[in-house]
C-alpha cells in the first residue's frame, strides 16, 4: 500500500519538500498505529458522570504526546513564513498532515496541533507583545497549558461579530468586562488557564469594525462564572467541553489587551483563515475514516442481508464510489486554498477559503450518512465512532461562520463580474452577427422563432 507521501496529490506535490514528505509518513504511522488504537482507551479513561469526565486527564493521552515529540510532531500548524515558534512547514504541508490527524480523537491534542489551542497560538504570536508571548505562548507551545476562545454570545446572532455586546470599559490602568459567553470551546478542561475574549470596547466608534477588541483574560480572574457545558447532539465532548460563561466586574491589566483598542477585527479575521483549513483537512479526514468504516460493513461475512454480503448490492458499491470521488475532489479545493494563502496570505485566498468552509462539511457529512446507513441501527449508536463524527462533523457548517455568511459572501464577489461578462458576452454576439454577414447567413433570434411557433408561423 502506498504512503501518505506517495498519495499527495499531483498538483500539490511540488510545492511539498521532502522533510514534509518524510514527516506526513510519520503522522500517517503515528495516528493509524497508535493514536486510533488508543482512542478507545483515552474514552475509557475519561469516566462516566459529569465530574469524572470534565476533571479528567487521560494519562494515555501524555504517553502519547512523549511519543509524538520523540518523533519530531510537535506545533505542526504554525506556518513557516509567518512564525518562527513553529516546525518550519507551509500551510500546505500541515493541511496534509492534519487530515491523518482528523481520524483520531486524540491525535491532535498528542501533538499540540488541536483547536482551540492552534488559533490562539497563532493569534499570540502574529499579534501578542514579548510579555504575553513568555507568559501565554511558551506554555501553550510546550503543552502544559490549554486554552479558549471566547467569541459567540446566547443573546445575539453572532454570526454577525458586529452584533457582540461583551462590554469592556477602561478604569485606569485595567479594563473591566461584562457579559455573557457560550461555545466557549476548551473551557471544560481543567487545564484552561487563559481565555482570549473579544468585546466591544468603543460602541460609538463610527467604523463598526473598530469597535471591538481582543483581550487575554485569565480563567481564574475573579467575577468569571462557568454555568454549564453544552452539548452537541448529545455529545459533551469531555473534558474539552464548550463553556456557558459570564463576566462580572471582571477586571484585567491595560497590558492584556492584544494589539491594542478597536483591532478586534483583525485580530479574529488573522485567527480564522488559516483555522478554516485546519478544520477542513481534518475534516476529509474523518471523511477518509468514515469511508473505511463504510467499507468494511461493506464486507462483514456474518452480517449479510438477502443471503449477500453489502458489497453484492450495486446501490452500496454506488455510494462508494461516489464517496471517493467527492473525497478526492474536496482534497484538492482545500489543498488549493492553503497553496493560495502559502503564495500571498489568508486574504489573498478569501474566495477559496470560503469555498472550502462551505464543500467540506457538507462533503463529510454526505460520507458519514452513507456509512450509517450501511450500518443501520449499529450506525447511529455508540457502538460505532460514526455519530459522533457526525455531531462534530455538523458543527463545522456553524463555526467560523456559517455556511451562509460565506455563500452570500462568494456570491456577491461572484456577481462582481457582471457587468464585465455582459459586455463580453454581447460582444461575442456582435462578433457573431458579423461573422453571419461576412458568411451570408442570417441568424435567427432564439425568441422571435418562439414567437412564430406559438402563432403557427412555424
């Protein structure tokens, strides 16, 4: 069976040096050989009730980040020509090492490569001064600490990042906070140590975009309560969880705040675009892992309906085949997309970016529903990793923006063409109609032999 090296796409391979190529056998190894296997233990682990499960550290979970930084994996994400702090590789280079990683539960955390932790660390080392790098970065990139980020709020549709409500009012030398937060994601763990915030702190700023900001709160600043963890279809996702959390008179240093006043758009813009092709590679994945699953139902020898194996029925091997092709052809659009933003940066591939948020989850989710229904009742258990990579899976069409937000967003910047291709396109008739009379050819209007039809001309 060929490697992970071997299988990079060609369009993609030249842009992917050989350390990489040698590096992405070693995740593919890493994940299939000990982080899979050891997904089910680190569940085991994690306990039953609600406190056992949001105070827990797997202690396989250490084995395998001991195993993983002897092997060279460790901080992958952070992007070559941007940040010193990372293992020197392009976004394409990770892109393709996150998507092994997306087929385990705990590989990514085994080589601090898991959200929230990898945008906060990009956010920390493009924007954060040399205080809050040695305070917040260094333990972050070694793993001791975790981290959250804390942007979505219950009230309002925060989709839209204008509508944030979260006050901050400078009082002296610190900044005072109020407010509600939810999805806060990483919050459950008790190794949360820091929350990076984002609030509005000049709502009489005339440009909306300059009124929020971005701010580093430490989890155990007084006046900062943790209501509840939500879940996800069910799924409470220990002990990472996904915090309800308020902010009273909560009071923080001037020297927290990233950047400085009113850059919050910035900042969270910075964070997203290079997290949206973590999340999408990821995401092909679990779809990769999903069609494994499929497959094997596919050729269970005790488990035959109407005397056949599934394998025997056309409608099965249908679906296979067509979660290979929509597998293959979302690789490439994402891997396009971190090509684009390695050449320029995440604005200069906005379009493609926007293309993958919008394809890969839904490309994922469509895998995982055909290989749930292979499974049937088994499918939508436990029994089985399917549905709770398709709770998570179902997510990804809300977070970092929903699918609509970008959709409208490529349509209007789509239609931007419009005007350009009506003149192109009634230049081409006129060129038409010209070469019809320089050929002696009258060309007929499409309508006006509709027109004779319907009046029986014709």
């Amino acid at each position: 069976m060929a490697t992970a090296s071997q299988r990079i796409p060609a369009i993609a391979r030249p842009h992917v040096s050989e350390r990489a190529k040698k590096t992405l056998d070693i995740v593919e190894k890493f994940v299939e050989e000990q982080c899979i296997p050891a997904d089910s233990v680190y569940l085991s682990q994690i306990g039953e009730t609600t406190k056992e499960r949001f105070s827990a550290h797997p202690h396989i979970l250490e084995d395998l980040k001991k195993e993983a930084r002897k092997l060279g994996l460790w901080n992958m994400f952070l992007p070559k020509n941007h940040f010193k702090e990372g293992a020197g590789f392009s976004n394409l280079e990770y892109g393709l090492m996150a998507e092994y990683l997306g087929k385990s539960r705990t590989a990514s955390e085994a080589t601090n490569c898991a959200a929230p932790d990898t945008g906060n660390m990009e956010v920390l080392a493009k924007y954060g001064n040399e205080q809050q790098k040695k305070q917040w970065l260094e333990p972050l990139l070694e793993g001791k600490i975790r981290s959250a980020f804390l942007m979505t709020e219950p009230q309002v549709a925060s989709s839209d990042a204008k509508n944030i409500e979260l006050t901050m009012k400078k009082e002296g030398n610190e900044w005072v906070l109020n407010g509600q937060k939810w999805w806060s994601s990483g919050a459950g763990d008790p190794r949360c140590k820091i929350y990076i915030v984002m609030g509005k702190s000049d709502p009489r700023n005339p440009d909306p975009y300059r009124q929020q900001s971005v701010i580093l709160v430490p989890a155990d600043t007084p006046g900062i309560t943790v209501h509840r963890m939500l879940s996800v279809y069910g799924f409470d996702d220990a002990p990472h969880g996904h915090g309800h959390i308020s902010f009273k008179s909560v009071r923080v240093p001037e020297s927290c705040m990233v950047l400085g006043p009113g850059k919050g758009f910035e900042i969270i813009q910075g964070r997203l675009g290079p997290g949206r092709i973590h999340h999408a590679m990821r995401s092909i994945g679990a779809a990769e892992k999903a069609l494994e699953w499929f497959i094997k139902r596919l050729n269970e020898p005790h488990k035959k309906p109407f005397g056949k194996f599934l394998s025997e029925h056309g409608i099965m091997l249908e679906r296979v085949a067509r979660s290979r092709v929509e597998i293959d052809a979302a690789r490439l659009l994402v891997l396009e997309a971190a090509i684009k933003i390695d050449e320029s940066n995440a604005k200069g591939a906005l379009k493609e970016i926007a293309e993958a948020k919008v394809l890969i989850p839904q490309t994922l989710l469509t895998v995982i529903d055909r290989a749930v229904q292979a499974y049937g009742g088994e499918g939508v258990s436990q029994e089985t990793p399917l549905a709770a990579m398709w709770a998570n899976g179902r997510t990804m069409r809300i977070v970092d923006g929903p699918d609509e937000v970008h959709i409208l967003q490529l349509g209007k910047n789509e239609n931007k063409r419009g005007k350009a291709v009506l003149e192109k396109i009634r230049a081409q008739k006129a060129r038409s109609e010209e070469l019809a009379r320089q050929y002696g050819i009258t060309l007929r209007d499409p309508l006006q032999l509709d027109r004779e039809i319907s009046k029986g001309k014709l």
